[in-house]
C-alpha cells in the first residue's frame, strides 16, 4: 500500500515551509533513518528522514516551490514489493501515514490551520492569508471547548509546548469557566483592522515608474514584519535606560584572555577561549534575572509565568533578517563556556543550520549594536520574552567624580519591559542589578 510523505512540521507555529532540495529521485530505494530532503523555514534549514522502507515512487512537490502547508503531500513511497508505477497512479489517494516525514530533532506537530479553526485575517501588502488565532490546542479540546461555549484563549495548556488539550478544558468547564464570544461577533473583532497600511499601489503611485525595483519579500522577512507588528501592536513597552562604566570589566576581560590555557590545532597553537564582552553581559543579564526572579517572567492572560532558570536569547545579524539563538541557564555557565557556546550558535544561525529548539522560547534576549557605533538605542520585545537589553557602544565620556572631571568608559544600555508583566520599579531593580555586574565584574567568575 503506497505511503504518503507529508510536509513536516519543525516547529510548534510552523505553518508552511520551502521544499528546498531532494536528495532522492524517483525510483531510489530508501530505509528508515535516510535524509531525504531539505526544508527550508524562515530561521532554518533542516534535513528531513524517511521512516518507512520502499522506494520513491513520485515526487509530488518539485524541489525549490516555496509556501508549502504542513501536511501537504510532498511525495509517495511504495512499500517494499509494491509496484512502483501502480504506488505513483495512487498519489495522493493512500491514507497519510502520520509522522511518515519527520525532523528528528523536531517538537510535536503544529495542527493544520483547518484543525485550528482559526479565523483568517487578509494581508494588506500581498493578499496572502494568516491565522489571526494563535492559541494551540488539541482538535478535540477545541471541539469541546465550542460546543461548552468556553474561551479557549483563558485556559493553560498542560500539553506540549503548552498545547491546550481535553483535561485542560474540561477542568475549566468545572471550574465555572466564562463562556466564550459569539462566533460572529469574534470573528468580526479579529478581521477588523486596527490602522490599515498604505497600500501597495498607493506605495508605488509616489515613485516614478522605472525608479525602483521590486524584490519580493523572502519566508524570513515576512516573518519578521509579522512579529514586529504584533509585537508593537500587543505589548506595552516601557523603556529604562543607564550608564554603566566598564573599565573594570575591560581589564578583566584582558586579564582572562590572557590567562586562557593554549589549545593545539590543526592551524597551530590557539587560546582555548577569546571572551568578549558581550560573553560578559549575557552572563550579567542572566545573573542580575537570578537576583531580581519576578522579572524573570512571561505573560500570558491567564497566569505570570514566572521561569526558572535565565534563558537569554542573543540577536544575530544574518543574511536577510536576524535571529536570536538562546544561551540555556546562562546563569548557570562560565565565562568561556558561554563564549563557546556563542561562536557555535552563531556560526550555525549564518549558515541556517540551528535547530527550532535553539532559537524558539527563551525568557529574555540581548541585542547589542555597540560594534556598530551605536550609542542607545531601544529594541523590540521578542514575545514572550518580558525584557530585552539593548546594548551601546561604550566609549570615552566625560564624568564627575567624587567632584573632579575624569574620562572613564561607558555603555549605555536600554531595558524594554512588557510594562504587563514588569512595572517601572521592578524594571529599575533589574537594570540596578545588571549595572552593578558590569561595574563590579568579579562576580561574573565567583
């Protein structure tokens, strides 16, 4: 019985992604554990492995078709013994074998936007079509959840990547849960622009014809705009900018380096390790979150998730747009361990090889733009992130000290809050924290 190879999902909120490359062709025999093809999303690339054991009977999405929806058939496999031609007739007709494609690394699938039932909202720029319902839940939670009446969007998901499933709502339902919005009247709210944008047209009318060329939007961009938007869009910002000196981080830093025990390549003698400063202010960010827990948080409309350990996301320029590898329980790390762990990352996240699992979640983010001789600046929060931490260049400045001008080397720095989740105050403490680890450095190695 021929097998259907479908589209996997990478990702929890992957959507569609491009078929890049097949490393197979028609009539190639294929066993469990072979890569079979590449897909491309807007922050990776990855290799996808065949489960089952056959032959490749047809290719059904060509190589380079971009937009391609989870779930969808990419291809068709004939069992062993099948006969290939007969197994390539039936494309399409076999019922899909779950998981039949599959990313090792991956997390659970993403629901299809149809098992979703989310409402779709119309792209102003270019007509395509998008859920305006993030909420993840289990086909059969949200069944139950419709015919109840129960707002979904009120219930913690204990599934999964924080999936909603049956035990989650039938919790709420006996707990006396408000019922949810009439059907019309929500879909009519979530359609309703906001501010509509110029659109393409009334763009291109104020330019001369001929002036310009038009390069279509790549998966990344678009994602990018996406999330800015709702990012602006849903989360208060509150800003908090300071001043921290950083001589004395300098010389330590120098003083490290320095004392970095040699290691033999096949280039020749190195340094084990080469910190930067910004190795520096991770581990300041995560230590000053460990100081400060209750800005350690994640806001959701039923609960402050309030985490654990310090996550720390680190922006990084890449072809086309960025991305923010995250440094797990950075407070945790040395020094050097962190530096490592940083030259990897981003050395993958140029080439758009990192796994979802090292670029999705975290619970803060740095983004630092100081090596561009930017002297402040105020980033973007990267939901649910609560905070992020805008870094400056640190330069000679002048500074009264104990009544006398003296020239000392300074960075500014900007916190963006979720004014939701972190107030003005608790915002202060945790940039005090951070300002008092970079000025006092010797705690970033005790």
């Amino acid at each position: 019985m021929p097998i259907n190879i479908t589209m996997p999902a990478l990702s929890p909120t992957m959507e569609e992604g491009n078929l890049s490359k097949w490393l197979v062709n028609e009539g190639d025999k294929v066993a469990p554990g072979d890569v079979i093809a590449e897909i491309e999303t807007d922050k990776a690339t990855m290799e996808v492995e065949a489960v089952d054991e056959g032959t490749i009977a047809k290719i059904v999405v060509p190589a380079g078709t971009e937009g391609v929806k989870v779930n969808a058939l990419i291809a068709v496999l004939a069992e062993d013994g099948e006969d290939v031609q007969t197994a390539a007739a039936a494309a399409g007709s076999a019922p899909v074998a779950g998981g039949t494609a599959k990313i090792e690394a991956a997390p659970a699938p993403v629901e299809t936007p149809k098992a979703q039932a989310s409402v779709l909202v119309p792209s102003a720029s270019d007509g395509e079509k998008r859920p305006a319902d993030r909420i993840f839940a289990t086909p059969l939670a949200r069944r139950i959840a419709r015919e109840a009446g129960v707002d979904l969007s009120a219930i913690s998901g204990s599934g999964p990547q924080g999936r909603v499933v049956k035990a989650d709502v039938e919790a709420a339902i006996a707990g006396g849960l408000k019922v949810a919005a009439p059907v019309a009247e929500a879909s009519a709210q979530a359609t309703k622009p906001a501010v509509a944008p110029m659109s393409d047209d009334a763009v291109l009318k104020l330019f001369e014809e001929g002036s310009y060329e038009l390069i279509p939007h790549d998966t990344m961009r678009r994602t990018i705009a996406r999330r800015l938007v709702e990012a602006k869009s849903t989360v208060p910002h509150f800003y908090l900018t300071v001043d921290c000196e950083l001589d004395a981080l300098l010389a330590l830093r120098k003083q490290l380096n320095d004392a970095a025990p040699v290691k033999k390549t096949e280039e020749g003698d190195e340094p084990a390790y080469r910190l930067s400063v910004n190795d520096m202010i991770i581990k300041a960010l995560a230590l000053a979150l460990k100081e400060v827990p209750d800005a350690n948080v994640s806001w959701t409309e039923g609960a402050m998730v309030k985490h654990a350990y310090a996550d720390v996301g680190v922006a990084v320029s890449i072809p086309g747009g960025l991305i923010t590898p995250i440094v797990r329980k950075a407070e945790e790390k040395s020094l050097s361990m962190i530096s490592q762990e940083m030259k990897d990352l981003a050395g993958r996240a140029r080439n758009r090889k990192l796994k979802p699992e090292e670029y999705q979640g975290g619970t803060t983010a740095v983004s630092n733009l100081g090596m561009f001789g930017i002297k402040d600046f105020s980033a973007v929060i990267n939901p649910p992130h609560a905070t992020i931490l805008a870094i400056g260049a640190g330069e000679q400045r002048a500074v009264v000290k104990d009544g006398e001008v003296k020239i000392a080397t300074l960075m500014s720095v900007t916190l963006s809050t979720d004014h939701r989740a972190v107030d003005g105050a608790l915002g202060a403490e945790l940039i005090g924290a951070f300002k008092r680890l970079i000025e006092n450095p010797i705690a970033l190695v005790v």
